[in-house]
C-alpha cells in the first residue's frame, strides 16, 4: 500500500549500462531498482531464460556470431518494452556497432569504468571469466575497448574503489538531472 503524497520515480527511456565485467553494471542498476522502485533487469539474465540455457552453451553449441545476433535482438526487445533499467554484457557495444545505435536511439547509456585490477577485486570466480585467464588479458582488453564504450555513452563514471551505493546515488542525480529519471507525487 503505497503512502499518501509518496514520491514515486519513473525512468522516460530505457537506462543502459555498460562497460568491462566487474564494473558494477548489475549491482548499480539493482541498487538503483530498489532505492528508486524502478524496475530492471540483466540482458544477459534476460537472454539465458529465452533462450533456456546460459550463455557458456550458446557459444559452444553455436559459436559467438549466434550469440551476437541473440544479443542484439534482446536489446531490441528491451529497447521497445517499458523503460527500466538494462546492466548489458560487457562486449554488447564492442562486436557490433549497430547494437550502440540500438541504445543511443532508444535510451541512455551509462559506461561504468573500471580497471582490470578493480574488476577482479570484484568478481568473485575470475576463473570462470574468459576475459580473467589472467589479468594482463584482462587489461589489454579493457584499454582496447575503452573507445568503443566511451563513444557508445552518453556519460560516462568512474568506480574504482567506490560502493554500488555510491555509484547508484551520482548515476540517480545525472538520471535526474538529465530527465531521465523524473519524479511523481501521488496523492
């Protein structure tokens, strides 16, 4: 039962987050789901249960290309749903330009930054991250896709030794700021 004159938020468009595993981009868009009551969700959660199987399966039983086509086609569907919240897999905006265009044109992108020495402070099994067969890998990567996030983003945020709290509070003040997040009074 919501309370009388409670403020209540709602996004205008859809909010995409982006960036290298470990970055924060689930855990600030759940922390941000909560606090605001906004809804949210994982693309690549999203894909796995449409699929039904993860995604470890699809790209053994049908290669990278058939995920990337998967890939995109879910961030059509996320794009022409309701506005919420999307924490997007890390090479959604590095192996397929069109997928930048999907989300510049249908929402807002959040590239949240992080090093590779961060992200693995983070990830709980780095053994089961391709991407972590070892941190050098980890670094190359990251600096090699740092244009591609950064030209994907409409802002871009710095969490390196920072809480989901934190990160959640400035990424809410840009959402609002920038009228993506708006505010409603109900009585």
């Amino acid at each position: 039962m919501s309370q009388p004159n409670a403020i209540h938020y709602e996004l205008t468009c859809p909010v995409f987050f982006i960036g290298f595993m470990g970055a924060g981009k689930t855990s600030v868009s759940q922390q941000l789901a909560v606090t605001y009551g906004l809804a949210s969700i994982d693309a690549d959660e999203y894909l796995e249960l449409r699929e039904n199987r993860i995604i470890a399966d699809i790209f053994a039983e049908d290669g990278e290309d058939y995920f990337r086509d998967l890939e995109t086609d879910v961030l059509k569907d996320l794009a022409a749903r309701s506005p919420r919240l999307i924490g997007c897999g890390g090479g959604v905006v590095t192996k397929r330009p069109e997928n930048a265009r999907i989300m510049k044109e249908s929402g807002f992108v959040i590239y949240l930054m992080v090093t590779a020495d961060g992200a693995s402070k983070r990830i709980p099994n780095t053994d089961s991250r391709p991407m972590f067969k070892n941190l050098e890998t980890a670094r190359r990567t990251i600096v090699e896709r740092a244009p591609q996030y950064e030209a994907a983003a409409d802002v871009a945020i710095q969490t390196e030794g920072r809480s989901v709290p934190d990160i959640a509070q400035e990424v809410a003040a840009i959402l609002l700021e920038q009228g993506v997040m708006v505010k409603k009074e109900e009585d």
